[in-house]
C-alpha cells in the first residue's frame, strides 16, 4: 500500500513539533519532525521509507529518530505477517512515554545521595543544591504513581464519555516502566 502524501498542513505541524523537541529536550529536529508527523500521517503505521520520503529525509536520519524514540518509548516497531519492512507508530503505553517514569527520579535521587556523600563534610550551604533537587526527585518518586493513577481513571472517563478512542490502558503498568 502507498501512503498518501503528506499535506502541506501535515508537515508544518510536524515541523513545528521538531522545533518544540529540539528547543525543549535538545533532540535533534528530526525526532520531532518525525514524532509530530507519526500523530498525524495517514495511515499511523508507517515505514522507514515512507517516512523519509514523507519527510524528505534519508532513510539513515529517519532510522537514527526511530532508534531515539524507541529509546524514550514514544514509538514501537511491528511488522506484519509477510512483510520484510517494520511500521513505527507512536506507543503512549509505557509511563516512559507518557513522562511517568519514576526510575528516572529514583536514579537522580540516588546520585544526589553520592554528591551528598562527597560533600559529607561541607556545610549545608555547599550542599544545597543537592539537598533540593534530592528532595524534589523524592517527591516526584512519591507523587508520580499517584498522578498516574489518576491520568489512568480520567483517561478512562474520556473514554467511557466517547471523548477518546480506544479501550482503558492496562492499570498494571502505572506506577514502574520496567526493561524487558
């Protein structure tokens, strides 16, 4: 199947989120482009050539975006039966992907631990940078799960209010993204 071509509406949006992702996150343009035009292209599955030819870039930039995107879980690859190509869709499924990831704080966390352990002796003054950004990734550790507790029921509602698409996400993914 071919995909439609893109619209001129389709890749200002898409470029408009390459922007945001570069300027936010420090990503290069390409993950943006290619996140924002996986939330609008026709069909959502895509593959590695339609995407560089919808984006007008290589295939090797596009690769390099899906492997940095994988690597946030914003997108999943999959193949279908009979097909020697994967699809890259954007994947909201893991907390990684919907920014509820608390492993991330718990790594920042214990690294505050260490600089505090090196700046054992030091007054507190010295220590209060670790002290605070310690305290906040405790706090985000503590209130993320339940944040995401409450995204799950709201998202839920949507849904039940045919606000949303789709059926509930599973609640057992909620509080840890876990490696496979």
């Amino acid at each position: 199947m071919i995909a439609p071509v893109p619209t001129d509406a389709e890749i200002t949006f898409a470029d408009h989120v390459g922007r945001y992702y570069a300027r936010r996150y420090a990503f290069p343009p390409m993950v943006g482009r290619l996140l924002g035009y996986l939330t609008v292209c026709n069909p959502p599955e895509q593959s590695i050539g339609e995407l560089a030819e919808a984006l007008l870039a290589s295939r090797s930039a596009i690769a390099g975006a899906v492997k940095t995107l994988e690597t946030v879980r914003a997108i999943r690859r999959s193949r279908v039966a009979g097909e020697r190509m994967d699809r890259v869709q954007v994947d909201l499924s893991s907390p990684q992907s919907m920014g509820m990831d608390i492993t991330e704080y718990e790594e920042l966390s214990a690294l505050t631990q260490e600089g505090l352990q090196v700046l054992r002796e030091a007054p507190v003054e010295r220590q209060a940078v670790l002290l605070e950004m310690s305290a906040f990734a405790d706090f985000l550790v503590e209130r993320l799960p339940v944040l995401a507790q409450e995204w799950a029921a709201r998202r839920d509602a949507l849904v039940a209010a045919g606000r949303l698409p789709g059926t509930p996400r599973p609640q057992g993914r909620v509080e840890r993204d876990r490696q496979d």
